[in-house]
C-alpha cells in the first residue's frame, strides 16, 4: 500500500484538496516568510494555510503578537493527517 500525505490548514483545520491555492508560513524571529505551495511545504515551523484569509489571520496573529517585542510567537510544525490508500496493481 502506498501512503499519501494530507495536509490540514493550520489556521481552519480545511483538507488540502488538489484544486486548493494554498500558502506556506514561517514566522522566525524577525522575518515572516511567505510562499506559495511548493516543494518547501515539509520545512520545520511551517505553517500551512488553505486561502488568503487564512494567511492574513495567521500574519495579522504573528504581527500582533510582536508589538512591543523583538520576536514573533512561534508555531509548532503542522499537524499532518496520513492515510492510506491501495495502488492497482
């Protein structure tokens, strides 16, 4: 059997479906890093948002949370939801 990743919003908790625009997060001590999805999805401290709004929240949270400081709130790495699934043979 093979296993398939499925990544869950980590903002919503929304499945990751194959027509999604969804985004990559890191909040490191003075940056905010944003991209689209690509290859770098797996970095440690990732976060992984379905939409804009989203991302906005998540930047709006880290932003906020840095006032008056000299560092963002950190996030765990994203819960990561694995299933599996037969391959024909």
């Amino acid at each position: 059997m093979a296993k398939s990743t499925q990544y869950a919003c980590d903002h919503c908790k929304a499945l990751r479906g194959d027509a999604n625009h969804w985004f990559c997060l890191l909040i490191s001590n003075f940056n905010l890093s944003v991209w689209t999805w690509n290859a770098g999805v797996n970095q440690p401290g990732v976060l992984h948002l379905c939409g804009e709004e989203c991302l906005h929240a998540e930047i709006s949270s880290a932003i906020a949370a840095g006032q008056g400081q000299q560092v963002f709130r950190q996030r765990p790495a994203a819960d990561q939801v694995i299933s599996e699934r037969g391959e024909a043979a």
